[in-house]
C-alpha cells in the first residue's frame, strides 16, 4: 500500500498531481536557463524578476514562463 499510486487517482486527485509534476518541469527549466547562460547573469536574472516575480499571480503562470524563456 505504501508504495502504491492508487490513492492518487481514485478520488480525482489525478489532476492535481499532473500538476505537481509540470511544476517541477517548469522550475526545472528556469534554474537551467540560469546554469546554462551562467548563475550570474543579470540579463536573465531581471528578466526572471520582471516576468515571473513581480507578476505574480497577474496572468497565467504559463504565460509568465513563457515571457522568460
């Protein structure tokens, strides 16, 4: 039972837990966006604050991500 996934997709939870993962894809992807153009980079680190931090909750997060990459 432990090591089971039945939990999660008998109650409707399917959907929140695809979530979880694309999650992580996308916050995977902008911490690559810093380790591939270097961690220092202030053209990618303003960009990272304008579009995804101080938007905050204003739009889509997807459209947020979209704008940074």
């Amino acid at each position: 039972f432990q090591w089971g996934f039945g939990h999660i997709f008998a109650g409707g939870y399917a959907a929140g837990y695809y979530s979880y993962k694309w999650e992580e894809v996308l916050s995977a992807d902008a911490f690559f966006m810093f380790v591939d153009n270097g961690i220092y980079n202030d053209e990618i680190a303003k960009r990272f604050l304008q579009e995804i931090l101080c938007r905050g909750g204003s739009r889509p997060a997807m459209d947020s991500f979209k704008a940074f990459a």
